[in-house]
C-alpha cells in the first residue's frame, strides 16, 4: 500500500456520491445547516465554586476603555473617516501640501519606531496620563476614536512625566523609562508637533519649503522635565531614542530661547552616542554662540568637545577648541576643555592625534595640570603592541623627574598598576606600589600647610587595596596578597603615625577595611572577606560604621547566619542613613528570609491552613518592607520575585495583590515576563488547590497587562484548568483572550479539545460561537479545527452535527487527514446502526491505497467492539499484519482483550502471546478501556494544532459553510 498525496478530496467525494440510506443522507446535507445559525449568543461561565470572583471578572469583561464601547457582550469600534476626523479634532491634521508642517511628510522616511497597539491597551493598573495618551495612539496609528484636545494632551503628557520624578523634581533612582512610555510620549510629541504618521529621523532646522521649524505647543518646563527624564533613565529601546532627539528638536526650534536652557541641554547630551543627538549639539552649541549678547563659559566647550568625542568627531571638537581658544582663551577653553579634549584621542589609543594636540596645547603656552598628564599616559596604555610599554613609562618618568610639574594623580598610580598588570610586569607593578607606600615616610606636607585628610585617606585606601591584590612586594620579603600583605601596610601606618610622629599618615579604619572587602567582593569571594573583617577589625582595634556594617550583614547572609545578620542590621540602623542609599543588605535580608521561610512553609500540612493561618516569617518579612519604605525605596524586580514566589509557595495571596499594584507599572516589559511564569507554575503544582489556582490566574489577570501573558501560556491554563475538570474557568481564561493580535488557532483547538473531555455542551457552543465571531480563522477553515470541532460534538453525543463536520472536511480543498478518519470512525462506532459507514470510509482507504496509521486501526477496532461485532474486530486484527503489514501494537492488543466478553479473552490472550509476545503485556486486564472513546478523547487531550494533511492546502477560495450566516 502506497500514501497517496493530493487524492483525498476526489476519493472521497467519490464514496459521498456512493453513499445511501439515513446516514448517507445525513453526510450529504447542506454543510451550511451546521452554522453558527442556531448556535446560541455566548454566555459567561458559571463558576459556582468561586461566587466571590464572578463580580470581579464580570465588571473586567464589560468595562472596556475608550474608543472601545461594550455593546452586547461585543466590543464594537467606530473607525472615522479623514472628514469626521478633521471635524472632531481640536487640531488639524497636516497634509503634503501644508507648507507650515515643521517637517514635510512628502520627504518621510518610514523609519519612526512602531510599537503594537496590544502592547498599549489591556493594562489593569492605571497610571496617571497614561491612558489618555493610549487613546490618541490608537487614534493615530489604528484610525479608531477620536484624539484630545491639545491642552487635554499635554495635561497628560506631564503627568505621565511625573511619576519618574520625585518630591524634590529629581528623576527617582533606579528607575527606568518604560518602553510604553516612552512610545506613547513619543507619539504625542510627534502629533503636537505636527508629525502625525510618516514621521522622519532628520533633525533640520528647516522643512522642505524651507520654513523654519515652529516649537510644538509643550511649554518649556514641561520638555526640559522630559530631556530631564529621558537622560537620567537613559533607556535603549528605539522609541525612547527617537524621543529624545524629538525633545532636542523640539527645544532648537524655539526662537528667543532663554541661554540657561539651550546649554541645560547641551550639557544632558554630554552622553549623547548617536549621530542624531550629535547634530541636535551642533545646533545649540550654534545657537549659544551665536547669541548677539554672548558671555564665553568654559562648559559650553566642555558639554559640546564631550559630545563630539562620544561619537568619534575628534577633528571636529579639536577645530572647535582651537577657534575658541583664538577668540576667548582662557574665558572659553581651560585646563578641563583641554583635559577632555585629550580623553577622546587616548580613549581610542590615536597616538597621532594625541601628540598633535599636545604640541598645540605647549604651542599656546598652556601648562599641563595633572589631569592632562594622565591622558599623557593613558594614551600609551591603550597602545596594543609592545611600544605603548615604553612610551608610558617615558612619560611617566619624565613627569616624575622633571622640575615644576605637578604630582600625578591617584587615578595615574592606578592607571599604571593596571597597565602593568595586563601586561605582566610584576617587578614594575612591585616597584610602583612600593614608592606609593613609602611616599608620604620619606616627604610630608610643607611645613604649616594644612594636611589634606580626605585625600590621604583616599591614597592609603588604594595602597591597602593594592597590597591585597598583588602583594607587597620583594622589598618587603616577598609577601604574597592576601590578609598578611594587607596586614603588613596597616602595620606601616600604625608604625609611621605613633612611633615617627608622621601624624599626616592616617591610622587604619573603617573605610580601608571597606575598600579592601569591596576589591575582594569583585570576584564574589564572600568567605575571605568575611576572613578579612573580623580579622582587620580585631586586630587594629577598628571600630565599624554603616558601610562595614551592611557588608558584615550581606556576609552572614551568605553564610545562612539569619540571625546574626538579623543583630548586625538593627546595629547599622543606628547610624544615620547616606545620601546615596541602595539598602542592598536590606533586600538580600528579605530574599533569605523568603528562602528559609519558603521551605519551613512546605512543611505545613494543608489541613493547618484555616481561616487564621498567617505563613511562617511574614510578620519579620512585612517589618523590613517598612524599612524599605520608611528609606524611601521602591522593590526592584529580584525582591518581588521573591516576594510572589513567597507569597504563592506559602498559599497567601491576600498580600499580593497590593504588592503587585505598586511595583508592576514600576517594571519593564521583559522583567513582568519574569513574574508570570511564576504564577504559571504554581497553577500547574500538584499541591495547588483549585481554589489557590483560580485566584492565582485572577490576581495575574487583574494585574498584569494582557501582553505579557503569551498565547502559549493560555494554552497550557487552559489546558491545566481542563485537567480540573472545570472547564468554564478555562473558556474563562479564553474570553480574556485580547483580541488584538488576533487569537491563534491553537487557543481554539485547545479549548474544543477541552470540552470535548469534560463532555461540555455549553461551553462547546460558546467556544463555537467564538470561533464564528473571531477574524482570526482563515477561509477555509484549517482541517485540524474542523476535526477539533467534530471530535467535540461527537463526543458530545451531537453525531449528526459532528458528521456535517466531516462532510465539510471532504469539500474542502485541503481534505481530511488520519487524525479526520480516526474521528469519523469513532463517532461511527459510537453511533448505533452507523457502522456501515465505518465500513465505507475504510474500504475507501483501501481502494486508493492510503497507508493508515496505528490510531485508524484503533478507532476502526474500536467501532467494531462497540457495535459488539468482537470476532469481526478480532478477525481485523489479524489481518493487520498480513494483508497491511503494520502489526498491532500494545493499545489495541489490549482494548480488544479487554472490550470482549470473558469466554472470548482466553483465546485472545493465547493467540496475542502466541504471535506478539513482546507487546502483549502478562497481565493485560489493567482497566477496561471503554470501546468508542479512545480515539476521540486521546485527540481531545492532545493540541493538534500541527496535525499534517493528507491533501494539499487551498492557495484560494475555499467552503464557508462551516461559518453559516
């Protein structure tokens, strides 16, 4: 027997026209009969076990945001034509032909960033001017509704600014600008700016007519909060991008402007990377300078030679501080104009071009400080061959050894200790430290001058640092890093401040201890710096503060000691809180606490958790999120992960869903993927009740935008909550589908499988409903739907409507397929009187030679059994092997043995050890599989969104009868 590809729809149709009686006029019936005409309106699930719910989803389904309005359970739009837009709109749209259009859209380039509309909407929590700009993008980029005023727009537009912006107008810390903010700002800017659709990414100060570009309606306090914003939060995501040089745009276009706001600009684009925002600080460096009462400021320099430097426009900035320097000298170009010049051309490692700055920075009688001298030196570390070696250690000399220069920098010591380092030049590495230890021993500060304390301390801090990383060296014996290096400096300074009087040598203390246990946190070494401290600190009678404190805490943490870090934390509360506060040890402190807590909570039997029942460590758990808030600190993504896994591990959500309100619109749209599948997981555990599960599912609908829950999650909620047998919560979960993009197919299989198992007729029919109602399915409808569909009403007990199923499979272009024949013959074998049909369908398969698949021979064993025809099916089987050459399997040796009555299974159980010892198990009477089920539900348990045809597909037109109207 040979597949025949392409023939199923002839072959068919053939045995159509051969087919009489009842059933054949059953099959031959107008297709059109099983539409969607006499399927009832959908109606919402009953969920008897979860009355306190049913409000909530209820109010959730019906309350829509506008332009959407709820009209009869369906979410009917209104798409304006280009007229009613005009009319409604405060503000006219611009044309082609408008010559005052701040820039042409005759010239766009298409390349504005887009983000999905379904990205925008379906967001439970409100945030303030947000949904009011949502409105006008789905305005502009779907046609539908209508678009605010502009005084309406910017109200929003500031607000949406206003949540990234503290009490005291600063930009929060560990913030970020959300994608969808950013978007839809983007767009808003872009309308009131006059550039609706086919915006360009041309920053000119002139459109196409050559007009010159007019500000949008933002007042200017409003776009310098946003240039504000955009650049403390400094996202990466193209709409942001394209934001941001709207603002500058927006901000060079304004005439008059005030000379305070062009250089607050200039100087938020000193980290400007794109060419876009290079050309936006060309242009207000332009407009600073060639202000009629301009007064030279060295930042204006400064903000616009970094700028240039930042996007490799060296030439450009060293023409710009030339000409300046011409002009103004000093009053335009300082020591830092030209410190920052000279960073550009060593951070590329230009040797050239470095050099030819220098020699014009000495031409002009300018004195290198020692900023400059350390890109005199950086320069040649960056050097990759052999001679930056040498250049950096003539240079380094000479500024050593010369007269009347300055002493290099700190950051030049630690420069060189790097670069000797990398380059594995441990005796020069040796030899540089050693020098900044004995420095300050063998020359103090000029008598009567006042010692400057902080930067002492910060010199010593770097030897101690170094010490403990390379070791101190063969001037002192060889000894290797690590605490007996560190040790052996804190003796030196001990020796050189008491017993040499050398007073401006600092003692050790707390600060250098932190600095040392920070070096060696770098590489995650947590048991040597807890070594480290209680060491140091023992020895040299260091008292600790806050930073030695919190760091003692973060090492107990690691170190499972919750109680000792529990002591240690309460002991750094004491000292007062620093300007630039993480509270990192307060939140490793909570994510142990969830850990530990997590697995006492396990332990639990679920009969303990009654109405009083508060989860183990939630009390200490709630007083360090007081701590956190009283800090004026919000969670970041890896707390409330730990914070949800808690809350769902210990089967207490009362506290999520506050939880989940104050940090979810806080967060990006990849950390929210972070957190769903957490949610997923618990629903699918064992161990969750169906109670946990279903208000699990709620708080994650009700919080989370629908975006973020994929199709392929749905799927597997639904098909959890089927394993449940509740499947009106998973057509539930299916409703709350958002119909934008359009529902997949798979949704829809799933779900008719679903009911199919749980023998739903109610839902099957507003499944059925959905189907009709839904733009997402194709005409023709796919094969693997149809027999989703047929499988259901089969099972259903529905077999004529399932049948009309099966005749529209056979019209259609695509045809049936082996998973459509199993389905047939099992609704068949069920159907009493209709085995005939079973018959006809086979010897069809027969005639053409189509190679059946193990799951036909099941269903056609199958429908036999359960007409009661056991000789008929075990005569069948037995010929399976010899006329088809496919040898029967364990499923169906074992559904014959079991659906015969019990003087026929000793035969059968002789005969099947006889010819298949192997796969006829010892005992086969398991459990008697129920003879016209199998197929059909094995089907329903499965997605066969996949299934392969045995015909081609249709390129065009196909049957719609299934979707009658």
């Amino acid at each position: 027997m040979r597949p025949l590809h392409g023939q199923p729809l002839r072959l068919f149709r053939r045995a159509h026209d051969r087919s009489h009686g009842m059933v054949g006029g059953c099959i031959g019936a107008d297709c059109r009969a099983s539409g969607f005409a006499t399927v009832p309106p959908p109606r919402p699930p009953r969920l008897s076990s979860v009355p306190h719910r049913t409000n909530a989803v209820s109010q959730r389904q019906t309350s829509l945001p506008c332009p959407y309005r709820a009209v009869n359970g369906r979410q009917q739009v209104r798409l304006l034509s280009t007229q009613s837009q005009k009319a409604s709109s405060t503000r006219a749209v611009p044309t082609k032909t408008d010559v005052t259009s701040p820039i042409s859209t005759a010239s766009a380039t298409e390349s504005s960033p887009r983000l999905p509309t379904f990205r925008l909407i379906g967001h439970p929590i409100p945030v303030p001017g947000f949904d009011q700009l949502v409105k006008l993008v789905i305005y502009l980029d779907d046609k539908i509704g209508t678009s605010l005023t502009n005084e309406e727009l910017v109200t929003a537009y500031h607000e949406l600014l206003m949540q990234y912006v503290d009490e005291n107008h600063v930009v929060k810390p560990r913030r970020e600008l959300l994608e969808e903010h950013a978007y839809v700002l983007m767009r808003t800017h872009e309308y009131l700016w006059g550039i609706v659709s086919n915006a360009t990414d041309d920053v000119r100060r002139t459109d196409a007519t050559g007009n010159p570009l007019r500000p949008s309606p933002l007042p200017l306090e409003i776009l310098a909060r946003a240039i504000q914003v955009v650049h403390a939060t400094q996202p990466q995501e193209p709409a942001a991008v394209r934001l941001s040089k709207l603002l500058f745009s927006d901000l060079a276009s304004r005439r008059d402007l005030p000379t305070w706001a062009l250089r607050s600009a200039l100087v938020a684009l000193q980290a400007a990377k794109t060419p876009e925002e290079r050309d936006v600080a060309r242009m207000l460096f332009d407009d600073i300078t060639s202000h009629p009462d301009y007064s030279p400021l060295p930042m204006d320099c400064f903000s616009i030679t970094r700028t240039l430097m930042n996007t490799k426009e060296n030439e450009e900035a060293l023409l710009i501080c030339t000409s300046a320097w011409e002009k103004y000298r000093e009053a335009a170009v300082t020591t830092e104009v030209w410190e920052e010049l000279l960073r550009g051309y060593a951070r590329v490692g230009d040797e050239e071009g470095f050099n030819r700055v220098w020699d014009l920075i000495v031409k002009y009688g300018v004195i290198p400080d020692a900023g400059m001298w350390h890109q005199r030196i950086a320069v040649h570390c960056e050097v990759k061959n052999g001679r930056g070696l040498e250049s950096a250690r003539y240079w380094w000399h000479r500024l050593k050894h010369w007269p009347n220069l300055q002493e290099p920098e700190l950051d030049t010591y630690e420069m060189l200790l790097r670069f000797y380092c990398r380059r594995d030049k441990r005796r020069l590495a040796d030899e540089l430290l050693w020098y900044m230890m004995t420095r300050d021993e063998e020359k103090g500060p000029p008598q009567g001058s006042k010692i400057d304390q902080a930067t002492t301390n910060r010199w010593w801090r770097a030897v101690a640092r170094w010490a403990c990383g390379i070791g101190v060296g063969m001037e002192a014996a060889g000894i290797k890093p690590g605490l007996d290096s560190v040790n052996y400096v804190f003796q030196r300074m001990t020796r050189c401040h008491k017993t040499d009087r050398k007073k401006w040598i600092p003692l050790p203390d707390a600060d250098m201890v932190n600095d040392v246990v920070r070096y060696v946190l770098q590489n995650e070494r947590w048991v040597f710096a807890g070594i480290l401290m209680e060491h140091l600190t023992r020895r040299w009678d260091i008292a600790p503060n806050r930073e030695m404190l919190s760091l003692w805490t973060q090492y107990l943490i690691t170190q499972d000691e919750l109680k000792e870090a529990r002591k240690t934390y309460e002991e750094m509360k004491k000292y007062p809180i620093p300007a630039k506060d993480d509270a990192i040890e307060l939140r490793q402190l909570i994510r142990a606490l969830v850990v530990t807590n997590i697995e006492k909570a396990k332990k639990i039997p679920p009969t303990n958790r009654g109405q009083e029942y508060k989860p183990p460590g939630l009390h200490d758990i709630e007083y360090f999120l007081a701590d956190l808030e009283d800090r004026k600190l919000g969670l970041d993504i890896d707390t409330t992960i730990s914070l949800v896994k808690y809350h769902l591990a210990t089967h207490y959500l009362d506290l999520l869903p506050p939880l989940l309100y104050s940090t979810v619109p806080t967060f990006s749209h990849a950390n929210l993927t972070r957190l769903v599948p957490l949610f997923i997981e618990h629903i699918q555990d064992p161990q969750t009740s169906l109670m946990s599960a279903w208000d699990s599912y709620l708080i994650m609908y009700n919080h989370f935008p629908a975006s973020v829950i994929t199709p392929e999650m749905r799927n597997v909620l639904m098909e959890t909550f089927f394993s449940l047998g509740r499947s009106d919560m998973a057509i539930t979960i299916l409703t709350h589908t958002p119909s934008r993009p359009p529902i997949p197919l798979s949704l829809y299989v799933t779900a008719l499988n679903g009911v199919a198992k749980t023998r739903d007729l109610e839902n099957l029919r507003l499944v059925h409903n959905l189907i009709n109602l839904s733009p997402s399915v194709p005409s023709p409808p796919p094969t693997n739907l149809l027999n989703a569909l047929m499988n259901a009403y089969g099972l259903c007990d529905l077999h004529e409507r399932a049948m009309r199923f099966w005749g529209t499979i056979r019209r259609s272009r695509a045809g049936p397929d082996h998973e459509s024949i199993s389905i047939v013959i099992e609704i068949c074998g069920r159907r009493r009187g209709w085995l005939d049909v079973a018959k006809e369908i086979w010897r069809t398969l027969e005639q053409y030679k189509i190679v059946p698949t193990l799951a036909n021979y099941l269903s056609y064993v199958n429908a036999h059994l359960a007409h009661e025809q056991w000789g008929a099916a075990w005569d069948f089987v037995k010929r399976m092997e010899e006329e088809d050459g496919v040898a029967p399997d364990e499923k169906i040796l074992t559904t014959l043995y079991t659906s015969s009555p019990s003087d026929l299974q000793p035969q059968i159980a002789q005969w099947a050890k006889a010819h298949y010892p192997t796969i006829f198990p010892e005992q086969p009477f398991i459990k008697p599989v129920q003879s016209g089920t199998t197929t059909g539900e094995v089907a329903a348990q499965s997605n066969m969104s996949t299934s392969s045809s045995l015909g081609s597909q249709p390129k065009q037109g196909g049957l719609w009868w299934i979707f009658g109207r």
